[in-house]
C-alpha cells in the first residue's frame, strides 16, 4: 500500500534561487540600516562625551585660575601700599620671594622669556615648551589674630589656641595689619598655650635669617599662612609635548607638583598693566614685556582644552589653525575635539 502524499494534487517545491536571493537582500539592507542607525548613535554619544569633557575641562581651569589671580599679592588690610618684610634666609629665591605679587614666564620658541625657574624645569612632569607659566604669591586658609601686643620686634607670637591646630612647625607664616607685613618660618608652635615662636637656627628649610620681625605688631594683627603657587601645562608621561593627549593644567606649591585638571593643551597670559596710576589697564603684555610687574592689575587668560579621546569620525590631513590670545598654534587634525576659552581676571589687591 503506497504512503499518502503530502502534497496532493500538485508537485512539492521549495523556494526558488530568485526568492532566496530577494530575501538575502532584503535582510542585508535592513541589517545596514540597523548598523547605520548604531554608528550614528555611537558617534553622537561620542561627540557629546567629548564636548562634555572640554567644556568642563576648560571651565573648570578657568575657575580655578580665577580664583588665584584674583588674589594675588594679598598683604592684609593695607593692600598694595605695604611692602612684606621677609626675614627667611633665602627671601630672593623662587620658592619664597613673596615681594612678587604675581610673576610670569611668556613661552617663546627658544624657551621662555624671563627664563624659566629651574625649581620648575627639574620636576618630573615639567611644563610644555610653548606654554606659559604664572606664579602668584597668595594666603591659605582662614588666619588668626595676634591676642597681645609684641613687647619688641623680636617677640614671640601669641594665637589663641584652637584644636586642630591652625598652625604647624615648619609653615611660612606672614603677620600683617593695616601698614606692615612680615613673613618668617615656625620654629616652634605650643599647642597649649598658642605661643609661636620663629627663632634662627632651626632644621627646618629655609630658616629665619633673623628673628627681628622689623615691626612690633599689636593685639589684632592677623597670622596667615602664605606661600608662591606656579600654574603651567605639563604631560602625565614628562613629555615635551601634548601628542599623547595626556596633558593637564598643574600647579608647584611648597616643593609639591599637582594635576588640577586634565585635557589642558596649551595656556597662554596677557598681563594689564597700569603705567599712569589710575589701576586701569592701559595696555596687556605677555610676560616677556612686563618690565614692573607692581603695576600688573588684571590678567588675560587662555586655555585651549582638548577631549580626552577621539570624538570626530573622520581627521583631515594637515594641521589645524586656532587663535589663543591673538597667538596663532598649529594643532592636528587627530579627531579630537579642542575649544578656545578665554577669560578676564581683575587683581583684587592691586585696584585700590
């Protein structure tokens, strides 16, 4: 007995060569539409990731200087009129020059112009050839006042104690009021009773040269810390450029060297200087052509941030013309983001 057919009444087929191939294609372009629409979204995620990365690395930056320019040069109450009295035993070398409010290096194509420190130029991560670099003399923290008039210009100090302590064997205090400054070291500190002594002969670096303070402050006089802070660009790996994208804007306080923040590719200044008394600026410098830097009143800031990865699809070849404070720099067409950002810092202590 023969077995039923399973097709009854007509001939058994499958799909013929044209209708398979017609699928195949229809499903190839539905698949190239389904990547095409994911290669936009990754893309567009990537874009928006990397602008987001420039524009907080550079705000970010901004603030930051801001912030420290602004106040450069603070000697107290008695502003820009009063002169620091520095006792330590090195008062001219570039850590403890505390006479300079604020000093710049303008970057040049033989190097930087006045010479950069060599407290920088020795540092593991030093700053990128092309960029300039700024130092500022600034206070930390909330000081304290004097409770008792010095007896004589060699005096100890006396703070009321407070816990923790605000003061440390060792710091680079200055004691100011409304028409003299001091900056001496701690020998020693007693937390019980708050007297501050800044004798000579100490282990600690610097040291005090002499113990005379120069003026016998009164009860009210404030104590504050105070220390110089350089701002340049630098690369994590200690290269001399940025190729790697692995640069940031640094800082070098107190023999210590910090990344602030990353994707800071170039820094450039412009200083204000006043030249008829008035504190307004009549014309900006760069570095190298500020002869009197007591008559600097604002500065001119800017960065030129970069995103931390690739973020464009596609690089051309041949570089790429971006203008920093009427300075033109060449930088690749790598397919990475860069953004100019620009600022104005007005030097509180030296308008009035």
């Amino acid at each position: 007995m023969n077995a039923p057919s399973r097709c009854p009444g007509r001939r058994c087929a499958g799909f013929s060569v044209l209708e398979v191939l017609v699928a195949l294609s229809m499903t190839l372009v539905l698949l190239a539409a389904v990547y095409g629409v994911y290669l936009a979204a990754r893309q567009g995620y990537r874009l928006n990731r990397g602008s987001a990365q420039v524009q907080q690395s550079g705000r970010f930056a901004l603030a930051l200087l801001d912030d420290s320019l602004r106040m450069a040069g603070y000697t107290g109450c008695g502003g820009r009129q009063v002169s620091i009295n520095n006792v330590l035993s090195s008062p001219s070398a570039f850590s403890y020059d505390f006479g300079r409010g604020i000093e710049g290096f303008d970057a040049g194509s033989g190097g930087w112009s006045p010479a950069e420190p060599s407290a920088l130029s020795s540092l593991p991560e030093p700053p990128v050839p092309g960029s300039d670099i700024v130092t500022v003399t600034t206070t930390e923290g909330n000081g304290q006042h004097i409770t008792a008039d010095m007896p004589n210009t060699s005096a100890d100090l006396k703070v009321s104690p407070v816990n923790p302590p605000k003061v440390s064997d060792g710091e680079i205090l200055m004691i100011s009021d409304c028409s003299s400054a001091s900056v001496f070291q701690v020998t020693n500190y007693t937390t019980s009773n708050g007297n501050i002594a800044h004798n000579t002969g100490s282990t600690y670096t610097p040291g005090n040269a002499t113990k005379d303070l120069g003026s016998a402050f009164h009860a009210g006089a404030e104590v504050q810390q105070i220390t110089r802070v350089s701002y340049f660009v630098a690369s994590r790996s200690g290269a001399s450029d940025c190729s790697a994208h692995d640069c940031g804007l640094y800082e070098y306080e107190d023999g210590q060297e910090k990344e602030l923040v990353g994707g800071i590719d170039n820094m450039q200044l412009r200083y204000g200087v006043d030249s008829d008394g008035d504190r307004v600026p009549d014309r900006y410098y760069p570095a190298s052509g500020v002869s009197n830097w007591k008559h600097v009143v604002s500065v001119r800031v800017g960065l030129l941030a970069s995103s931390r990865e690739k973020a464009l699809t596609n690089g051309k070849i041949g570089p790429l013309q971006m203008t920093l404070l009427e300075q033109t720099e060449s930088v690749p067409r790598d397919r990475y983001l860069r953004r100019v950002f620009t600022g104005f810092v007005a030097l509180r202590n030296r308008e009035s």
